[in-house]
C-alpha cells in the first residue's frame, strides 16, 4: 500500500489480510494460551512496532501525531482483524484507542506530537488513573488531591484498579483542584510519567491469577504545569471524552474476540451435542446483536461524532455478550473450566472469571441502564 494513497475501508481489510497473512508466523503470540500478563504485554508491543514500521498502526490517526491520516473505521478494522485471529489479547490492544484521542484532544500540540507516537509503535504503555477505593462508579466523589507549587502541582492521593500500572511508562490520572465538595466541578485531569519519584505502584492479582490491576499512591509528586489536559477543573469533560472513546473501535474489536472464542469453543464440543449447540447459538446471537449496534457507533466515531448516552447500549450488550460467550463454555465443557489441569481448560478458566466483571468495570450495567432510561428514552428516574 502507497503511503500517499489514504484507502478505503475494503482496501485497508484487503491489504492488512495479506500482510498478516505473509506476517502471521512471527505474529502469533510466543507463549502458550493465555499468557501471563508480561507475556501478552511484550508480544503486544512487539506486534505494534511491527504494524507501526510498516504503517498500518498509523492509519486512521492524525498526522499532526505521526499518523497517517484516514477515517478511524481504520482503526476498529486493524483491532478486528488481529483480536479476531487471536494475535493479540483485546484487552491490553484497546488502550491506545481508550486514551491516545484524549491526549490528541487535549494535551498541548507539541506533547501530544512527542507522546502519540511512542504509544502506537508500542515504546510506551500508558494506563489510567481514575477509580479509587472510594470512587469507582463515583467518580465526582474521588478525593486524590492536587495543588498549585509555583508552576507545577503537586498531587496526593491513591488510586486502585489501575490495568497494567506496573507496566506503564505514563498514565491519565485524575485529582482535585478544587474543593470536595465541588464534585466533579473540580477535577483536572493530568498526564503523568509514571517513573515519577513519589509513585508507587503496587499489583493486584485476580482470582483468576492475573496481576492485570494495581494500586497507585502519589506520595506528594511534581508534576509540570504543561502537562493538564484541558483546562484546570475541566478534568470531568476529558473524563467523559475518555469514557465515550472506550465505547468506540475497542467494542467492534473485542466482538471479534469473542467470535474468536465461540470458533474454538465450536472445535471442542462433542459434535450433535445439542445443549452445547444450543449455549453456542445463544451466545452467538448476543455477540451478533452488539456487533449490530457498534457498528453504527463506529460510522458514527468514523464521521466526526463522539459516542454519547445511547453508547451505554453499547455497554450493556458487549457485558452480556461476554458473559454468554464464557458461560456458553463453561456450560457446554462440563467439569473442564472447573477442574481439568490443561493450557486450554487454564485459558477458559481464566476467560470465565475474568468475564465476570464485565457487568462491572467499565461502568456497572445497572447505571448503564440508568443513563439510557433517563438520558436516551426520557424516563424519570425511579421509573
């Protein structure tokens, strides 16, 4: 594919198979089913350097930030392709999708020029610093401290919850200007180097035996005036700009993913099992409905737009479609998931565990339905 030549949806998929297809030796993931999360951290970045170098991770992003321009249909297109296939882990891909348009958006030019790149030839890993132990679905609420210190601020406070911290060379953390009991008036949203000194980052292992989250403290760290995104207590809007971009491509990817699922799941149960067929089609039609509603998300993100209280349908079906899919094999391979001591059993297993809180992080299903009855249909509250 010309670099000069921006191409289309279908030409990208065509060109981006045959790449992949040429590549797909040395993009299949080294380690064995699901990986630790250094495993899937390190394959990651290997696979972007690569997709960066010969610029398909630069489609679909702006060129101000060494992209190469394009509709962000590019975007959700390269994500299907790879979580579909099972090269990457949909999970640890979405980042880049979740804060790289924030930082484009409200970071300083010249920050966001020296950053963006970094994020997508995978150099940096960046994570997200907003939940604390009191603040989760309460985000108005959250009580991490920042003040002025000539020109700079200096920020106090915890945060939990934190993907892939202890990976992470910045992050997009969120503390108070103002006062507590100015809510989410007095947020501003920072962008951090995580090898900061005052930072400690301490990892938090699942029940399914990954260290995916962690525990931050910011114990009176510097932080320079240049590096708030937006505008000081205007923390909420980038917060809502971030939350709406995690409704965007990292959606239609992670169909893919489960798609992915449901095709190895088809390859383990006993043919004319007709429980197993059954538990499958259930979970196919969930995915499929999703996927019929992110898709016009994405046409939406594709034409300037940003997702807004109707992406909380979004939510709600790909939480469900998830859970349908690891239930679906947790159902339909008796005693596997529970008890058998194999890579794959181990794979669903963890699958399963993990897809329990798909009702949860990310913003619970019950606000989610909350936000689309009284926002998207009009209905009082307590309705």
């Amino acid at each position: 594919m010309a670099v000069a030549d921006e191409p289309g949806v279908d030409e990208f998929r065509r060109s981006l198979v045959g790449w992949i297809e040429e590549h797909l030796d040395e993009l299949r993931p080294g380690y064995r089913d699901h990986g630790t999360t250094s495993d899937i951290l390190d394959h990651q970045r290997a696979v972007q350097r690569r997709l960066f170098d010969d610029g398909y991770m630069r489609w679909g992003w702006p060129t101000e930030v060494g992209g190469l321009g394009g509709s962000p249909l590019l975007r959700a297109v390269l994500g299907e392709e790879l979580t579909g296939r099972g090269l990457v882990h949909t999970s640890a891909f979405s980042m880049p999708e979740v804060l790289g348009p924030a930082v484009i958006a409200f970071a300083a030019p010249a920050l966001a020029a020296s950053a963006v790149p970094a994020m997508l030839r995978g150099d940096e890993l960046w994570c997200q610093g907003f939940s604390e132990p009191n603040a989760g679905s309460d985000l108005g609420s959250l009580r991490t401290s920042a003040r002025r210190d000539g020109d700079g601020w200096v920020i106090a406070g915890q945060k939990l919850w934190t993907s892939w911290a202890h990976h992470a060379s910045r992050g997009v953390v969120l503390a108070r200007t103002g006062t507590v009991e100015s809510g989410s008036k007095g947020i501003t949203a920072f962008f951090v180097d995580m090898d900061t000194p005052g930072i400690t980052v301490r990892p938090l292992e699942t029940m399914a035996g990954v260290d995916e989250f962690c525990e931050l403290f910011f114990d009176d760290i510097r932080v320079s005036g240049d590096r708030i995104l937006g505008e000081v207590g205007g923390g909420w809007g980038v917060t809502q700009y971030i939350l709406g971009c995690e409704r965007g491509p990292i959606y239609w990817q992670r169909s893919a993913w489960l798609l992915h699922h449901l095709e190895l799941l088809c390859g383990q149960v006993t043919p004319g099992d007709r429980d197993a067929e059954r538990l499958i089609g259930e979970a196919f039609a969930d995915v499929f409905a999703m996927r019929a509603q992110s898709r016009g998300t994405q046409r939406r993100v594709a034409n300037g737009e940003r997702p807004g209280a109707e992406a909380s349908i979004d939510k709600i079906l790909i939480a469900s479609a998830e859970q349908a899919v690891f239930g679906a094999a947790q159902q339909a391979l008796p005693g596997s998931v529970e008890f058998e001591d194999s890579p794959m059993a181990d794979r669903w297993r963890k699958e399963w565990l993990y897809s329990r809180a798909a009702t949860i992080y990310g913003g619970t299903s019950e606000i989610q339905r909350d936000i689309v009855g009284s926002r998207v249909l009009g209905l009082p509250w307590g309705a």
